[in-house]
C-alpha cells in the first residue's frame, strides 16, 4: 500500500470511472483517492480505480513561455581550438604492457575491449586502438568523481532565463522511512562532488526518489519536481535533430564507434544568479543544484547545442556526430578490399583511418571538458545500433529490439492499443511494401463508435502479417548524391547513380518508391505513400495521375531537387500530360504540372505488371499520421530553393573530357578574354562553359601567339596589335545581346585541371560582369518582341531547306520521323516561293500584301540602316513599321529596338533627362548639417546685391546676411558668425561648386574646425535640394514686402527669416523656433491678451526657477522633436512611392559600375536659349571612380581622369555599334582635300579613335 506521502504523486496518474464500488478492494489509501477527488456520495462510492495513461493529459502540462530571450550573448560560445592529434605508431606494443594511468586501467580496458565483436579486428589493430584509448584516458569517466565538465575557458554558466514571477514555494513530498537514509547518503555525496550546494533561496520545489533495482549504485534516484520553474521559463525553440535524418547519415561507413557522455546535464553548470530557482525541500536540508536538472524544459536544447559546439568541426567533416548524449563516431566510407597500411600488413587502411578520426573525436571532448562513459563505450563495431535501427556499410535496417517489441504486441483490446501499435510499426513503413493496405483493417478499429469495441478476425490477421513483414525488412541503402549529381540527360554513357523516382496513383491515393541505381541494379532507399480525401478520390485517372506524381515529388522534393533522376508511371498519358502542358484540359492540373516540370527528369513508361510495390502504396486507407500537403508549402519550398540553386550550373550532354581537355588547350586566351565566349550551360552544344565574364587582361605570355591559333578577330585598322581580344565582326554560332552591360572589377583567378594524370594550372585575370552575348543554340533568350518572351528561332540553313521544300517537294535529310516532318510542315505553311525568293503569306483576310524574307543577317543590317539612317533617324516604331510592311525575318523588333539604341547620332541628341528613383536623404540628428547657398539679388540699400543662406535640414531651421559681393572671405564671416559661434562647430556644410565657398571657406571649416565639407555635383541643384527650395520663400516675401521698391529688400531681410522661424512647416508638423527652443515664439498680441504663453512668467523671480521651467520646455520639446522626424521621413517616403508610382515604368537604367562606357550630359545646354544644334550628351566616357550610389569620376577612352564628380542624372548608358553608323567611314589617305573635306577627316579619326581605344585600351570590352 502507498505511504500518504504519495498520495499527491499517485493521484496525477489515476483516476476513478463508474462501474461497482465492490471491485474496489478497500483499504486506507483507496479511502484517501476516492475522498480526494469526488465528492463523496452514493455515485462516487460506485467508482473503481482504473489505470491512467503513462503521461500527463495535455491541459495539465506546464508549457514555457514563448518570448524573447532577455539576454541572448550570456550564452555565447567560444571557438575552441582543435586538439593536438597523436602520433599513431606503425607497430603498437602489446597494450597489456602500455603505461596506464589512475582512469584507463587495464582491468578497465578490457572491458572495454570486450565490447568488440571477437574478429572483426586483427590483434595489432586492437593494440592500435588500446594505445588511443590510454593516451586519451581523460575523455572518459567510469564513475561521478572522474566526471567532466563543460569548459569555463569556452562555455559560460547557463543562465535560466525567467519572465517575471514571484518565487514560489511547493509542498515537500514526505520521503518514505525505508528509503530516507539513502536520499541523505546520496544528496551529501552529490554535495561533496559538487552538484548541490546549501541555499537560502525564497524558492522551494519537492523532491522524491525513485528506488532502482536491488544492487544499484546509487541504490536511489533523486528527481526534483521543476513544474513550477517551467512555467516561467522562456523558452528555448531550437530542436532536436530529426531521428531519421540522424541515422541516415550514418548509414555506408566502414566501422563505427558509439559513446554516451556521462551524467551529460551534470556537465553543464548553472551560473550562480540562476541556482535559487533551483532550490528544493530534502532530507538533509534546504538544497539548490548547481548543474542543469533534467526536469528543466530547455535542458535537452541548451546540452545539444553544448555538445554540438564541441563537435562543430567533426560534424562539418562527417567524422562524428550526437543526438543529445549519445556520439557516434564514423569511419571511412571504404574498406579498401581490407587493404592495409604501408608499414605493417596486419593493420588495414580502413580502421587506420577510423582510429585517426577517433582520436580526433576523444581530442574534442577532451578540449570541450566533457567526458564519455567508460563502461557504456562501444570502441567499434561493423554494425551501428543507434536510435532504434541498425546502420551498417551495406544499408539500413530496423533494429531488433524494435522488431521483437512489435512481435511482442498482444492482439489490441481498445482503439488507444491499436493507435500504439500502429505508432510503433508505422516506425518501419519506409522498410515494407504496401504498409497501409496490410494496416487498412486495423486503421478501420481507430473510426470512433458508440458500441464497445470489438477485433475483428481481418484486423489479427493485419497485425500478425505486419509482425512478419517487419520481422524481414530489406536493407535501405542511402542515396550517394555525388554519384547523383553527375547524372546527365540522355543520351549518357552509364545509369550508374541514378536516382528513380516510381510513383503509380489509384482511386485511394498515391505511393512512390526510391531508388538508386548501383552496379546494375536498382537498390531501394524508401518507401512512401499518401492518402486521398473524398473530394480527390473522384479525379477522373488522367487528373488523379497527375496529382498522385504532384503529391509523390512534393514528398521527394528535399532528396531529388538538383538532380536529374528517372521518372517511371504506368500511364501513357502522363508523359504525354508532362511533354504537353497546352493540351491539358483544366486549370489545376496545369498548376500541377508546371510544379513538376521546375524538376530536372526524364520520363519512363513501365508496364504495370512491373509496378505492383507503388500500386499497392498508392491504396492504403488514411491514417491519422498523413502529412497534409498543401499548395502554399510548395511555393516555400520553391522559392526556397531558388535563392540557393537558382545559378546552378549543369553540364551540357554534349561535352566529353577529350572536347573538354581540347577545348581548354586551344581556347584559353579566347575564353577569358573574349566577350562572346561564355559560361558552360545546359543548351549550349559546341561551346563546354559559360562564363559571366567580358574583358579579360591578355597575360604577357600569350601577346606573341599566333592569331591564327585562336579564335579571335583579326585586328582594328591601323592597330598596334596583332589581334583583337574583342569581337568586332558577327561570329557564326553568336547572337548580340538586345542589352549592353560593361565589366566591373578585374580578379585573379586560378583554373585547374586533368591532363591525362597530371593536373594542370593555369593564371588569368577575369573581370565579372554581365553577358554580352549569348551563342545561338540558347532555347530560352529573353525579348520584348516576341508574346511569349523568348527569340523565335533563326538558322539560315532553315531557310535553304524551306526553299529546297517549296521547290520540290523535299524534306530535309534530318527529318527521320513524321512527327519530325509534320512539325516541319506546319511550320513552312505560311511561306511561298516566287521568282526563286521566300516571301511571308499573309494571315487569312488580311490586307498586308506578301513580305520578302531576308535570309542573309548582313542584309537585315543594311535594310535597317537604310530605314533609319537614311530616312531621318526615325523612332523604334516608325522604323519597324517601314520594315514590317515589307520585310520579314524573325526577330525584328529586337534587331529594330537595337540598331535604334546603338546610333551614336540618335544617342548624342536625346533632349529627355533619365527618370531615376529618388532615394531617401539621410536625416541627421539637430543642428549637425547645414546647407548653403547664394541668391543675387537686384541691387538694394547699401551696396547689397546678394544673400547667403544656410538652412538646417532636420528642423528647416534659415540663416541668411546680405552681402556686397560675393566673396569667400564674407561667407566665411557669416558661418562664423551666424553659425558656429550661436550653434557652436556643425560636423556637416554642403555647398554648390561655387569660387564663394571655396578658400577661406574650405580653410575655416576643414583646416580650422576639423568639419566635414560635402561639394555637391555640377549642374545637379537636386543635391542642394533643402536650401534650393528656400530660395523663393525667402525672395517672394521680400519683393512682396518691399513692393514696388524693390530695392528696399535688405531692410526687411531679418523680419522675413523670422516668419521662416515661426511658421509651421507642412513637413515636419512644428514651427522650427518651437523645435529649436522647445517654447513657442510670444507675439505682441500674446503680450497685449496674455495668452497661454504668457501666463505665470511674472512669477519666475529667480535664477532656479527659471532654469527649471526651461528644462520642462526642453523636455518636452524632445518628444515633438522625435514626432517632427518621423513626419518629415514619412513626408520623403511618400514623395519616393509618388514618384514610384507615376513614373516607374519611365526609369532609366542606373546600375552603373566602375569600366562602364557612358554618355555624359551638357547640362548647361538647359540654362541658356538657342543652340538647338549642340549635341545634347558628349562622350563616350569610362566610369573611373564610383564615389556613391550617384556620384562618379569619369575618364577619357585614353585614360586621362576628368577632373571633379558628375552626378548620375546626367549620364546614360552607351551603346555601341561598329558598323552602319552615320558618323561612321572609312579612314584611307587621300591626296587632295578640301577644307570641307579635312573636317570630315578629323571627323572620320577622331571616330576610328575611339573604336580602336574601346577595343584596345587597359579596360577594353566589346560594347555590344
């Protein structure tokens, strides 16, 4: 019978339900139950104690609390420095006569020895690892005193963080008299090792001991009842590793080791403002624990990232691993056909290589503090028996002591037993064929009913053959994603690893399969399956099967994204679904199947008679534990992946290592030097790499090769150079990119590779940068032209081939299948031959009359100049439409848009600015930045004809003086004066590149003063815009007070900058006098009616008084200041998405990097009247210098820098064309010119010029 003292631990686990009372056997503590819980009454006496579940209800557990952590950096780790490795010897002594040290006996080791299944290790072997073992005796414990702790040098104490409470105090539990000596003995030995310590703490928690079994030491187990102190912890989110993950990853290794860290939560010590709250009743007196209790919420999250941080670089290098306490070391992933060493034929390679990362494991822990248990320790094993399955180098598999629990089961006897049953099997699901069809007359026992429950013979019979398909489970292999990864399209040479995917669908639902192929073979890796509901199970089969392999891959996704693999079906019309998304009849299954196709697979039709594992997947009933697949999760998953692999780059088909090897040979200098030659990508045939780059810097060692031996332009006229490194004509595989982007920053850069059996390396200089061109093969080009944003297709061989058809009827050679030919045909329909040329039909009822195609690309070139060049520099449009009502080739409008772009007349005339976003200013805290400027001023009373003003640009707070001239040594006067000697020295001035703020200006604040001087740049008011935008609010009120003499103005210039000061201003909410000063400013009238701001200002009589009242002003002005900012920052932003808005569709390109070809604004043009000849933009520049986001340095195409900043409104984007260009002709000597003539000359080389310096400058680039 229970002690009463556990009366209140009992009753947490039992409760009383109504059946007879004369069941109940009556004795005191039945009495005590039943008059603790009920009521006592007739009914209640009526009620017989049943057995409650293991665990607590949910309504009656004590969560954490989930909010932020008080102080997260107390819990900082610090690096900890990897270990001293031992020098392992060739020949290990006999460890019976190694030194051994007070931990590692050898009466210890041997037991540890014993551990190791007898001949999988060869006597030096063990010696071997004996040797290890000793060395690193200080990595293990065999009992509480030898235990480790956590490293103080890298860890802090562990803080419990707490929201806050007020500290409470439980009921002791009244230790029973039997065992209560023992709870003294072990709570004074836990204090004598230091886990306890004695405590005053205003907290108190029970304690109650657990007795072990008979011979136990120690014979009792303490557990300190935390319940109270959970409630008020924050809590810590982070999880556990996933089980399966955890012991996938060990599965293919040669040998293995297993360790479980001793008294883990006791190596973790508590920082001593957090031991109170571990305070708790004992025998012995009032204690509180100095380590991490078990029973605290956050104890498994704060020791996993302990051991974890330990490990971080064992993890990184797949040599170890943990799940909470326990480690796993993994050795090699070979076991090299038991080669052995060099130096000694009995020790093989792959356990020198295990005992090595062992040694480095031990090193860890040694490092970290902690300690693995002596007499728990698995020092190897072939076989790893690790969370509940069995991992080996062959496979995966269930372990036996889960098998022989599920064996074990009795037939279920209620709905709660079935659930478990099914929990515990459901574990080896991925392990067994058909699992939910075997499960579906037991998942049928969970439906709830009002009648008893009743096992039927179907459900017994489900049990038993689950006990024997889980008693045989295959061997799971774990995918090799190396291998995986390697996998190209068909055609390939080998299948060796590739993955395949097998999903078949049935009215009921949809199961999958995954294999990989190895040796030959398919090797299964899991199993799954998944359930449909009732709206899903009436699909018609092509809906059902398309949504059953949507389902299968959303499940998969994580294992078979960035791979190709197979995708095997049973239905045609599957594939036929995939291959032709068009023909799909409704909405969904398009958005199915544009999912599926963002996959990288192949199709394979296999017979159904070979498909029974995924049919029989596919019909299995629901269960309560079915993922629920949703479209919104496959979204996350997409765009997740996106960021991570959305510039992967996959290796085309095509490319061999000879072509590989051949092509790294013989095109080196034309691969990183020509901007035409790019980056290997899926798509490209000919060409093995894509490269993101453009102008390369040749190296010296290549300048005397023969041009002839790469694949480069022959040289510019009257060029120093034997070749040029940019292409200057069309190659035949090339197309020119519809945009134009210069490089960006030169990079050395190192290349290696296999030449046979020795690697190669090779030096260059790539400078990043976009592409400039794109080879012809690309399926998927971006255009404006085309309604589905890609290039129609152009091949000049097409066209002689549609000629040769038209005449006489015959295919092309190449068209093997009608499927071929058909394609061919409805393509030509729309083509007629006349008079030996192809012209374009027009659409049925069309008035257009037939268009001539032009085949030849030089031909298109010369049509278009002639269209525009000739035809007055028309528009994009205007000359599209001249070319379409009578030309067609594919692609126009791109070739149009292009030629359009690229005229150097039509570039150096544009009269619009660039429409550029606007960008928020940066707000700097009060009276920290001014801006100054000058007005003239018509001449006024005393000689002044200009202003000088400076405003503050937080609170628009104006200065001005009036002066007589404009000079530097006046404005400097007036900052002195009016600025720094009333505000005292302002770190930010910003000025206009005007001679007035230059001299004494720079030298009174940047010499003197130590302030930041910001220029702005030429012609770009914008960046002057606070103290621009004042000009008129100070101009306007002069002249309108003034009236008609005007020149009365500097009488009435200080009244005026009052009203500035007083007047609220629209965008911060506050007059800035009042943001100044914190007081509103007092007018007559406030004197003359004694307003508000007057009152009680006759009662500050001294000094004190009114030194506080102003502080109270100053105060309060803080918390408007602060409401004035956000204002004026919400007034920026607004403006911003105004324009945004308005305009974002006009934004011009603004993404200017250093190298970049320019044009460059003659703004001064806007200022004056006439000119209306002048060219608009001059140029081209190079970007030299990028200053900030809009402000850069440019220089000349012969590299002289050009002296100050422009900003990036006034440049444009050049684009550049070699050939059918106005300004454009050829350079030969003549004998006799003219005047007229000699200006067209200079004209003509000042262009031939600029073309050689652009291809052959330090920077040079093709500009497209």
């Amino acid at each position: 019978m229970p002690n009463e003292s556990y009366d209140r631990l009992i009753s947490e686990y039992v409760t009383c339900t109504n059946t007879d009372i004369s069941s109940i056997v009556s004795t005191p503590w039945t009495v005590r139950a039943l008059t603790d819980q009920f009521i006592y009454s007739a009914a209640a006496a009526k009620s017989p104690l049943v057995s409650k579940k293991k665990y607590k209800p949910v309504h009656r557990k004590h969560r954490p609390v989930p909010t932020y952590m008080p102080n997260p950096e107390a819990q900082y780790f610090r690096e900890i420095p990897a270990p001293i490795l031992i020098s392992l010897p060739l020949e290990p002594i006999d460890y019976h006569h190694l030194s051994f040290g007070s931990r590692v006996t050898l009466e210890r080791l041997e037991l540890m020895l014993e551990k190791i299944e007898p001949g999988i290790l060869s006597k030096e072997e063990i010696d071997l690892l004996a040797f290890v073992v000793v060395q690193r005796e200080s990595a293990f414990a065999f009992d509480y005193a030898e235990k480790g702790s956590f490293s103080r040098e890298y860890y802090p104490d562990y803080e419990i963080p707490t929201i806050e409470h007020v500290p409470w105090q439980s009921k002791p539990i009244t230790i029973p008299a039997a065992i209560v000596d023992d709870v003294r003995r072990e709570i004074i030995s836990n204090e004598a090792l230091g886990r306890f310590e004695p405590t005053t703490s205003s907290y108190r928690s029970s304690l109650f001991a657990v007795a072990k079994k008979p011979g136990s030491v120690p014979p009792v187990r303490l557990v300190v009842d935390l319940q109270e102190l959970n409630s008020v912890t924050i809590r810590d989110s982070s999880l556990p590793p996933n089980l399966n993950e955890f012991a996938e990853s060990f599965v293919g290794y040669a040998l293995y080791g297993l360790y479980d860290l001793f008294s883990g939560f006791d190596a973790c010590w508590v920082a001593k403002k957090s031991r109170p709250l571990l305070a708790f009743h004992s025998p012995a007196g009032a204690r509180q624990q100095c380590t991490l209790s078990q029973g605290y919420t956050n104890a498994v999250q704060e020791f996993q990232r302990r051991v974890q941080h330990a490990l971080k670089r064992l993890i990184e290098q797949q040599i170890a691993d943990n799940f909470v306490d326990d480690c796993g070391v993994k050795g090699p992933t070979s076991r090299y056909n038991n080669e052995p060493i060099p130096g000694n034929l009995n020790i093989r390679r792959f356990v020198w290589e295990y005992i090595e990362r062992l040694d480095m494991f031990l090193g860890a822990l040694i490092m970290a503090g902690i300690t693995a248990s002596g007499t728990k320790a698995v020092l190897a094993a072939l076989n790893l028996r690790i969370v509940g399955t069995i991992v080996a180098l062959e496979g995966w598999v269930l372990a036996p002591s889960v098998i022989q629990k599920v064996l074990d089961w009795p037939p279920p006897s209620s709905v709660s037993e079935v659930r478990s049953f099914l929990g515990l099997a459901g574990g080896g699901r991925k392990w067994i064929k058909g699992f939910a069809m075997i499960a579906k007359p037991l998942t049928v026992l969970l439906q709830a009913t009002d009648g008893p429950f009743i096992v039927t013979i179907d459900a017994i019979q489900a049990q038993d053959e689950l006990k024997h398909r889980i008693a045989s489970p295959p061997i799971l292999i774990k995918v090799d994603y190396t291998q995986a990864k390697s996998i190209l399209p068909l055609p390939r040479d080998t299948d060796e690893g590739l993955l395949v995917v097998a999903i078949d669908s049935s009215w009921m639902g949809a199961g999958w399969a995954l294999y990989q192929v190895r040796e030959g073979q398919k090797r299964i890796a899991l199993y799954g399956s998944c359930t449909f509901n009732k709206t899903q199970q009436n699909y018609g089969q092509p809906k059902t099967e398309v949504f059953g392999t949507f389902m299968g891959l959303k499940d998969l996704r994580h294992r078979v994204w960035g791979v190709h693999f197979c995708l095997e079906h049973d239905a045609i019309s599957l594939a036929k679904m995939l291959k032709e998304p068009d023909d799909v009849p409704n909405a969904p299954m398009l958005r199915w199947i544009s999912w599926i196709r963002l996959f990288d697979f192949e199709t394979k039709h296999v017979k159904a008679e070979s498909f029974k594992t995924e049919d029989a997947l596919s019909r299995r009933p629901p269960s309560e534990k079915d993922e629920t697949y949703d479209d919104i999760d496959a979204e996350e998953f997409l765009d997740a992946y996106d960021l991570a692999y959305g510039s992967l780059n996959r290796p085309s088909k095509d490319v061999t290592p000879s072509s590989l090897t051949k092509f790294l040979l013989d095109s080196l200098y034309t691969r990183y030097s020509n901007p035409f030659i790019n980056r290997w990508n899926e798509g490209l045939g000919d060409i093995p790499f894509y490269v993101n780059s453009n102008a390369i810097q040749a190296p010296t060692e290549l300048s005397n090769l023969s041009v002839n031996s790469f694949y480069v332009d022959s040289a510019l006229p009257y060029s120093l150079f034997l070749g040029s490194a940019m292409r200057n004509t069309q190659p035949w595989n090339m197309r020119r990119l519809p945009e134009f982007y210069a490089r960006k920053t030169c990079i050395e850069l190192t290349d290696y590779f296999l030449l046979g059996d020795e690697e190669v390396c090779l030096e260059f200089t790539i400078a990043l940068g976009l592409s400039q061109s794109i080879p012809l093969e690309t399926t998927a080009l971006a255009s404006v032209g085309h309604k589905h944003g890609t290039r129609d297709a152009d091949d000049y061989g097409f066209w002689q081939q549609l000629s040769v058809f038209l005449k006489s009827g015959t295919y092309p050679a190449h068209l093997k299948t009608d499927k071929d030919r058909l394609r061919f045909l409805k393509r030509s329909r729309r083509f007629i031959l006349h008079q030996d040329r192809l012209w374009l039909a027009p659409k049925k009822n069309s008035a257009i009359p037939p268009r001539l195609v032009i085949e030849f690309i030089p031909k298109r070139q010369e049509l278009i100049a002639q269209a525009h060049n000739d035809c007055g520099h028309r528009g994009r449009d205007a000359v599209y439409k001249l070319l379409r009502d009578r030309f067609y080739w594919p692609n126009m409008f791109d070739d149009v848009t292009y030629f359009v772009r690229s005229c150097v007349e039509c570039q150096k005339s544009i009269k619009t600015s660039p429409i550029l976003p606007y960008s928020e200013s940066w707000q700097a805290p009060l009276l920290r930045h001014f801006d100054l400027d000058c007005i003239v001023m018509p001449s006024g009373v005393g000689g002044f004809e200009y202003i000088v003003q400076a405003i503050e640009r937080t609170i628009l707070w104006a200065e001005a003086r009036a002066l007589k001239s404009q000079t530097s040594r006046l404005v400097a006067k007036f900052i002195y004066e009016e600025i720094i000697c009333r505000f005292s020295c302002v770190p930010f001035f910003s000025f206009d590149g005007g001679s007035e703020f230059k001299g004494e200006v720079t030298a009174l604040l940047h010499d003197l003063y130590n302030c930041v001087v910001v220029f702005s740049t030429a012609y770009h008011p914008q960046g002057m815009a606070p103290v621009e935008r004042h000009h008129q609010m100070i101009v306007d009120p002069l002249f309108k007070c003034t009236g008609d003499a005007k020149g009365n103005w500097p009488r009435f210039l200080f009244a005026v900058l009052f009203a500035l000061r007083v007047t609220v201003s629209r965008a911060t909410g506050f007059s800035p006098f009042y943001l100044l000063y914190g007081a509103q400013p007092i007018f007559s009238f406030d004197v003359t009616e004694i307003t508000w701001q007057t009152l009680d200002w006759d009662k500050v009589h001294t000094h004190e008084e009114l030194i506080a009242i102003r502080a109270l002003q100053i105060t309060r002005r803080d918390e408007k200041l602060r409401e004035a900012n956000a204002k004026l920052r919400e007034t920026r932003l607004r403006a911003i998405e105004d324009l945004a808005k308005r305009a974002h569709f006009k934004f011009g390109f603004a993404d200017y990097e250093v190298g970049m070809y320019v044009w460059l604004r003659e703004s001064q043009l806007d200022e004056i009247k006439g000119g209306k000849g002048a060219w608009t933009y001059s140029g081209p520049y190079i970007i030299h210098e990028k200053r900030n986001h809009d402000s850069f340095v440019l220089r000349e195409l012969s590299g002289a820098i050009i002296k100050g900043h422009v900003n990036i409104r006034r440049l444009r984007l050049f684009y550049f064309r070699p050939d059918n260009q106005t300004l454009h002709t050829s350079l030969q000597p003549r004998a006799r010119r003219t005047e007229l003539a000699e200006y067209d000359y200079c004209l003509d080389a000042a262009w031939e010029l600029i073309s050689a310096c652009a291809n052959e400058a330090e920077d040079e680039f093709y500009i497209c």
